[in-house]
C-alpha cells in the first residue's frame, strides 16, 4: 500500500508540474480594450467601442463611414472558451467567424482562424496612452495581405 501511495503522489507532482506552464486566459486580460476608438482619415471615419469585461464576456461593434454614407459595420463578442479567448465576429454582409486567442503578449492579443477565407488573423495592441493598433492580416488570392488600424482613445459621448 505504501508503494501505491508513492505512485499516486509522484503522479500528482508530475500532473501539476505539466499543467504549471499552461496559461489561462480571461477576459479581465483584456481590460485595456474598453472605451471608443477611431481612426479618421479624410472623411472616412472608422469607430470601435467596446464594453467593459462583465460576465465572462466583452462586446464590441464596430463602424466605418464615408462622409454622410455608413460603408459597413460589425458587431463583435468576446468571451472565454477553454482557457482562451474567442473572438466571435459579425461582420456586414458576410457570415458569422470565430477566431481564437493566441497566447498574450502583455497589451497585445492575435485571434486566428486558418480556416477563414480572409482575414486568418485579427490583432489588437494598446500602443501608448491613449493609442491602440488594430490589424487583419493573412493570405488572400494567393497574397500576404495586412490591413492596419492606428486608433485613438475618444470620449464616447459625442458633443
């Protein structure tokens, strides 16, 4: 019985040793993603606003607008799955994706789906106070394609 008892101890030790190195992600890691983003460039103005972690789960909608003319928007849900992140995106016009998180770096997450047509990857890095770089990147007609977002920080209340 002694033996066995060692056996099952040694068992242990080397189970919690194995599972030491696994990182668990949750939504509070992404904190730092809440407020309202743009980017303006002319009169295209491009928006995200995301609320605060709550329940597992951040929710996010985004918007680009060409003057007076909305030229597309997206709702987003993020929550955790499986000790990770899942990045669940509705997109205008297009079927519903979910990307998963890779580990993150800090202030800076990658969701990808090698399965998706484009984007693969969808990425999001606080840059500064005040600063974020959102990107999509992957392969499309062949090609390595990367379209960037350097957004800024505004007050969600519109004067």
């Amino acid at each position: 019985m002694d033996h066995m008892r060692r056996l099952i101890l040694l068992l242990a030790m080397c189970l919690s040793v194995s599972n030491a190195g696994a990182q668990t992600t949750t939504i509070a890691d992404l904190a730092w993603l809440q407020g309202c983003w743009e980017l303006r460039e002319g009169d295209r103005l491009v928006e995200e606003r995301w609320m605060p972690p709550r329940a597992g789960s951040m929710l996010g909608v985004g918007r680009t607008t060409s003057g007076r003319k909305l030229v597309e928007h997206e709702f987003m849900v993020l929550t955790e799955r499986d000790g990770r992140l899942a990045y669940e995106a509705h997109p205008s016009g297009q079927a519903t994706t979910t990307f998963m998180s890779k580990p993150i770096s800090g202030r800076e997450v990658v969701f990808e789906d090698p399965t998706h047509d484009f984007p693969q990857r969808v990425g999001y890095k606080s840059t500064g106070p005040g600063q974020m770089l959102a990107w999509v990147e992957g392969t499309s007609g062949g090609k390595s394609r990367r379209i960037e977002f350097p957004y800024r920080l505004v007050n969600c209340i519109a004067p």
